[in-house]
C-alpha cells in the first residue's frame, strides 16, 4: 500500500482533529475564518454589519442580503460534511 506523507504528520492525530473538529459546527467556524479573515463582509454591499441566522446564514443588516459560509469556496454545493472535507486538508485551515 502506498504511504503519503500527509497521512503522517508528526503532531497531528485524528484525536486531536476529533477533538478540535469533530462536529460541524467548529468546522464551520473553521470555514468562516478562513473566507473572511477580518470578520464577515456581504458578498453583495461589502457592508460587515450582519446577524447570524438560526440556519447557519448570515444576514447582512443593510441590504438583507443572505449566505452561507461554504456559499463562493471550493465547499459549496457539496452534500459531504464540512468534518469529512477538513479531515483531508492541510493544518493551516485548522
């Protein structure tokens, strides 16, 4: 069997990666600071004032408009989940 070297990874375990990652929800936090590293900022108006929906969106405060955080990355439209995606990438998303 072929080994790669990104399967082996001095520091990096699946229990680490369990325990920082294992949900969705700190994936998708994951996700939003990698987009947008100084805090949301709408895709449409460039305004950062926003609300967070209970359907994981944000909500721009003045132009209403709605997304996602996957909503313009390599993870949109995927059906896979976001703890499946992460498992696989390299630790500087992490």
């Amino acid at each position: 069997m072929t080994s790669y070297a990104i399967q082996f990874r001095k520091g990096h375990s699946l229990r680490k990666f369990l325990a920082a990652y294992g949900t969705e929800e700190p994936c998708v936090e994951a996700v939003c600071k990698a987009r947008w590293l100084d805090g949301f900022v709408c895709p449409e108006c460039g305004s950062t004032r926003h609300c967070r929906l209970t359907r994981g969106l944000f909500q721009c405060q003045d132009c209403r408009h709605q997304t996602s955080p996957p909503a313009g990355t390599i993870f949109q439209g995927t059906k896979l989940p976001l703890t499946l995606w992460l498992s696989s990438t390299s630790p500087e998303i992490h």
